[in-house]
C-alpha cells in the first residue's frame, strides 16, 4: 500500500516526486516505455531556468530523476494496463508489476505529438524535424523551414517561426485549412509565409548534417516535388495519453483531463492531474514542472486532511 503513486516521468511527474519524497510520503513513481516525457527526443534545452548555457534534455530528466530518488522516491518501471478509481485505496494493474493499491495518484502522463508516419520522419527527430516551436524555433535563425498542418496551431507555429526563420513554407494535404478564421487571416497577412497546399508529405529527406528537404505529392497533378528545407515542424496536434484510465476521469473534448481551476484536482477525490496529460495550452517543460509542484502539494494537504 503506498500513500501516493505517480504515473509518468515527465517535468510534471518528477517534480511531483521531489516534493512528495521531501515531505517523506515515499512514492512510487512508474516509469513507462518513454522515461522523461517528450524531453528526452530533444537535443538542447535553452528555455530552462537556472541553465544559462542550456542543457541537453536528457541530462535535464535524469538530474530530476536522481533529486527525487535522494530523498527517496521509488521508481519502477512498467506499463499500467488498467485502473480502478471506484474507491480509495485505488488499484492499478501494472504489466510486469502486478496490482498496486495506492491512497493517492498523480496522473502526468503527458500528451504525445501526433506524427505523420513518412519515411525519414522519425529518425531525424532533434535533426531539423520538430513538434514544438517555442522549444526549438531558436535554432532556425535565418533558415527556411516548413510547417505541416491546417489547423489553429499550425497556423500560431508558423507565424511565431516568422520570428527566427527567413522564411515559412506552410504544407497542407487539403486545398481549404481547417483553423479559425481569424489565425488564418493572421497568417496569410505575413509576409514570411508562403503556401504549399494541396500537396501531401511523403518523405523528410535528410544528409550527414540534418534535414535538407520534404518530397511532397501534388495532389492536382500527382507529380512528386521537393520543397528545399532546413527545418520541419509538425503541427498536427497532440494526443493525450490517458487511455489508461478507461474514462473514469472527465476530460475536454480533446481528451485532456480536466482540473478544478487553480488546483490539479479531477473530479475523483484523490486523484490529481499535472503537466501536458492536463494543459494544452503551454506545453513547457516550466510549466509542466509548475503543475507538479502544485499536484505534490494538492496531494499531501488531501492526505492530512484524510488522516486528520
């Protein structure tokens, strides 16, 4: 029986554990196939504060990592397969672990990018090809780049690119977009961007330094065609991972659990949500981190007054 059990490794969920760990709850954190959320599929992060130089993604997870377990925080590794939030304690079935049981639980189990699955796109991940350009727009200074999608995001991606690059190609598989009116119109007034649409991506091409450029098909004329690049960001949403859960928490109509405003609490007493599983809206490893500091404290005060 643990007093709290926190699903995902991301900013969010380890710095959930550094504070329950410090506030001697000992909690198990479970790690599942991606250890670090998105943070470790990037190369450099600069935006992070206390690192003027940057630091690598990876090592940023792994310094969160080894602070939660000096204070003793436990980690283990598995896939949670399913979950019952009908009464406390919960109990989670982990493959490869067995049933937990669990007073609390912390859910922050990120959202993940929703890719295009064309060759090349992939393996060149941290190599020109991205899915966040407030974390990565810095490195296209002066570049051409690409923005693949048709909704509010992309369209936000693309002008907010036209601040590093020296120009935005926008790709569409459809000829119409589907983002509101209004960020279209702010799109098509900059200059910077250029259109490509129509056109379906089949292949992120890519030599010995990076990306280099994406074969599109033309959907009018069925040619294939190369849009020359340095840089592809795919904006074509994000998934939250919450399948686990089998419904039992409310969501948005995107799927993103839903917290009483201010707190990280769900609708099931004991159950708090942090970092990207909850907010699509920031998406910053900041702010993620933020969400589980407050989660951590939203747990331990539940647990006082429980035990009070």
């Amino acid at each position: 029986m643990y007093k709290a059990v926190i699903v995902g490794t991301g900013p969010a969920g380890l710095t959930a554990a550094i504070y329950l760990a410090r506030a001697n709850l000992n909690p198990l954190i479970i790690e599942g196939p991606e250890p670090g959320g998105q943070l470790t599929t990037t190369t450099e992060v600069e935006n992070f504060p206390g690192f003027p130089d940057g630091i690598m993604g990876p090592e940023l997870m792994d310094n969160m990592r080894k602070q939660a377990e000096r204070f003793g925080a436990e980690f283990r590794s598995g896939w949670v397969s399913e979950t019952d939030l009908s009464q406390r304690p919960f109990t989670l079935t982990v493959d490869g672990l067995g049933e937990i049981q669990t007073e609390t639980l912390i859910v922050s189990t990120g959202a993940s990018a929703k890719y295009l699955g064309i060759p090349g796109e992939r393996e060149n991940v941290g190599r020109g090809v991205s899915t966040c350009a407030t974390c990565d727009g810095f490195f296209f200074r002066n570049k051409k780049i690409i923005v693949i999608g048709g909704g509010d995001s992309a369209m936000e991606e693309a002008n907010f690119l036209t601040r590093f690059a020296s120009e935005v190609v926008l790709v569409n598989r459809r000829n119409e977009l589907r983002a509101s009116k209004i960020m279209q119109d702010r799109a098509r007034q900059n200059d910077k961007i250029s259109w490509s649409l129509n056109r379906t991506p089949l292949e992120v091409i890519a030599g010995e330094h990076g990306v280099t450029g994406l074969k599109v098909m033309n959907n009018a004329t069925g040619q294939e065609e190369i849009i020359e690049t340095q840089g592809i960001f795919v904006a074509i949403g994000h998934t939250p991972n919450t399948k686990f859960l089998g419904g039992q928490l409310t969501t948005d109509e995107h799927g993103y659990l839903l917290v009483n405003p201010g707190t990280t609490a769900t609708n099931v007493p004991g159950v708090f949500a942090c970092g990207d599983v909850q907010d699509n809206r920031y998406r910053q490893a900041i702010s993620a981190a933020g969400t589980g500091c407050m989660a951590a404290l939203d747990c331990e005060r539940f647990l006082e007054s429980v035990h009070s």
